[in-house]
C-alpha cells in the first residue's frame, strides 16, 4: 500500500489468482471459460467491490465521526441494516430482493444518525469511548434482530445473511454491488469536501462548506454501501477500519490524495483474504467474515496500542 501504482498491479495479480483457484478444475475449452464466466468472474468481482466499497465507508465514517476506530461493522451500521433485512422479512417474506435493499438501507441510515447523535454526546478528550459505544450499540441492535430471527425461526436465515461469504456469488446473483462501486466513485468528487467535514462543523462552516449537506451525503454513501453488501454477500468487518487507519498513518488524510489507495487496497484485502478461505480447508472454505473478524481484531488491537507514524 506504498503506491497507487503498485496496488492496481497487487490487485491485478491477486484477481488473476481468484480466477484460477477453486474447486472446480479450470480448462482452456467452453467449459472452463463458463465456469470462469458464470462463477470465479463475477466472485472476484463482487469481492473487489465490496472491498473498495466498504474501504471508502469507513473513511467516510471516521471524517463524519472524527474518530479513527470507528466503521460501519462497529458502529452499528451493519447490525441496523441487518435489522432492516429482517423487519421486510417479516412484514413482506416474498419481497424482492431490491426491497429488501430498500428496508435495509433506510434501517442503515437511520442506525448510523443514531449513532453519530449519541457520540456528539461524548467527551472529545475520551476518543476510545467512541468505538467502546458503536460496539454497544451494534450489540443492542444485533440482540434486537437475533430476538426477532429466533421468535419467527429465522435464525439460520439472518446467519446467512450477518456471515460475509462470497461461495454463493454467480452471474445474476452480485449485480447490485455495482451500486457500491457507484457510490465509492461518488466519494471520490466529494473528497476534499468529507476531508473538511472531518474538521467539525465550525470549521467547515466558516470555510464555506455546507457542512449538513455534506454530512447527509456521507451517510447516504456509508448507509446504502453497508446495506447493499450485507444483502448480497453479508456483514464484513473491519474492512473500513483497519484498511483507512494504515493509509492514513502512510499517506496523511488528504482523501483526495489517498481515497483511490484506500479503495484499492480494501478491494486487495477482501480478494486475498477470499483467497485465503477458499485454499485453508480445501476443497471446502472459510468465510471471508471470519477471516477478517480474526485479522481485523488483531490489527485494531495493534492500532490502539501503536504509535502514530506521522508526526
């Protein structure tokens, strides 16, 4: 993550790997080229996209917040979403899959204004409050969704969902991820815009920037990017935390400068660690959420007991 140029080429080297592991045996003959077509294409694709997706949520998230530990899996974000998911279940179980997008996503945005509320609430000299409250807060809104799942027997279903995997991906089954890709594009022309936002609301107001349009924009983006993701491939974490606090710490937080480095190498991190649980118990696989869940603990550990690397 030293340089634009050298994470397109790690990402083009890692989606050449994708294309070529898995179970099934790849040939050079229609065969092969439909399994890449049907399956391994659109799985490296919906990884690369919910990468950079989530990635640049994070970012997004921690300028909104001012707060480097927080992202849409701690922050109650996803849980919300989750929430969401399972209410239009219940209300409309025959609803189509973009309406349940649209239950989750309004869940999303209102999960996430609720949590930036309670943290404006908070002390600012007590920044390690800020992660301690999304983490309680996505935990009531999780209990609230398991509560629900398990009176209407739908805990095997919300698991599948809350689980981020990508082995059910194919053709026809990933589209609306290109939202989020959408989205992050998005974020990049509003960039310097979110990088003064990230300075208060006084601050921005008195360099011109109307700082409640700005924030309305970065929830929207954090909110559907969330929603989209954990009702295509389910709930990822970490993502947006660990990869925008190691760019930051290598390139300063100018997002104008780093936004693109941290899209990419969320989508690097998200492939490889597919990757990763595709080859680990092979021929079977470990989801990518619990890949991430063990290496994004361990990474935030680090990052609250290292140092800043800049001064």
């Amino acid at each position: 993550m030293t340089s634009t140029p050298a994470a397109l080429c790690g990402l083009l080297a890692l989606s050449l790997v994708s294309l070529a592991v898995g179970v099934g045996t790849l040939s050079a003959d229609a065969e092969g080229l439909w399994l890449v077509a049907i399956s391994r294409a659109p799985r490296t694709a919906a990884a690369l996209l919910t990468g950079a997706g989530l990635a640049v949520a994070g970012v997004i998230m921690q300028m909104l917040a001012r707060n480097r530990f927080v992202e849409p899996a701690t922050a109650g974000t996803g849980q919300a979403a989750g929430l969401g998911l399972v209410a239009i279940t219940l209300l409309a179980p025959a609803a189509a899959l973009w309406l349940k997008m649209a239950g989750a996503t309004a869940a999303a945005l209102i999960g996430t204004a609720g949590f930036l509320a309670l943290v404006r609430r908070l002390p600012p000299e007590a920044p390690l409050l800020v992660p301690l409250t999304g983490i309680v807060y996505g935990g009531i809104l999780g209990a609230a969704t398991t509560f629900l799942a398990f009176e209407r027997d739908l805990m095997q279903y919300i698991d599948i969902w809350m689980n981020g995997e990508f082995s059910g991906v194919m053709l026809g089954r990933y589209e609306f991820l290109w939202i989020s890709g959408a989205l992050t594009a998005l974020a990049f022309a509003y960039a310097r815009r979110f990088t003064i936002a990230g300075m208060g609301e006084e601050a921005s107001t008195g360099l011109g920037l109307d700082y409640r349009r700005i924030m309305a924009l970065g929830l929207a983006i954090v909110s559907i990017v969330t929603a989209v993701t954990v009702v295509t491939v389910g709930l990822v974490p970490f993502v947006g935390l660990v990869v925008p606090n190691i760019v930051s710490r290598m390139r300063g937080d100018n997002l104008a400068a780093t936004l693109p480095l941290v899209a990419l190498s969320g989508a690097g991190l998200v492939l490889a660690c597919d990757i990763l649980g595709r080859v680990l118990r092979y021929p079977f696989e470990v989801p990518v959420g619990t890949i991430l869940g063990v290496l994004g603990a361990a990474v935030f550990l680090w990052l609250l007991h290292a140092r800043p690397a800049r001064g």
